[in-house]
C-alpha cells in the first residue's frame, strides 16, 4: 500500500510540474531513493552479526541562482532510515 501511495504521490507531482510558477523557492528537480540492505553481501558476509537497514529519501533541487558561470543549487534531502542490527556469537555475548 506504501508504494502505490508514494506511486501516485509522484505521477501528481509529475503532472503539476508543468506549470511555471513564480517565486523564492520553486524547484527545478526533485528526486527519490529507496535502499534496502543486508547482511548478506558478497563483499563481507558476517556469521557473527546480522543487519538490516532500509532508507527512504527524497530530494528536492532548488536554484539558487548564477554567478559568472556557476549556478548555485540547494539541495534538500529529508529521509527516514530504519537500521536493525544484532550480535548472534555466543561468545559476544554477555548474559545482561
């Protein structure tokens, strides 16, 4: 249900970003990232511990204007980040 709200969140945005609007603070890019991960990685695979970690971001590009030949962007990015970890070595592990 979370991805055909977020699904319909982004085609309204798509739509409205049509229109040229006047002001401080309009956008010119927006943007979003999801990332899931885990212990199990061909790079480092852990017996010892287990991991997971799931993050949800937007971004959002604002132009803050042109000197020379530069442009100046801002660039906000709020996000939700979820980590679970644990340490399942019985030798790790202390009884409290």
């Amino acid at each position: 249900m979370k991805k055909v709200l977020l699904v319909f969140i982004f085609s309204t945005l798509m739509c409205t970003a049509q229109q040229t609007k006047k002001g401080i603070l309009n956008f010119k890019k927006i943007g979003f990232l999801y990332n899931n991960v885990d212990e199990d990685s061909f790079l480092s695979a852990d017996k010892d511990y287990t991991y997971t970690s799931d993050v949800y971001k937007f971004q959002f590009f604002y132009d803050l204007g042109k000197w020379k030949s530069l442009d100046f962007d801002l660039i906000v990015q709020p996000q939700k980040q979820t980590i679970k970890h644990q340490l399942i070595n019985e030798q790790f592990v202390t009884p409290r």
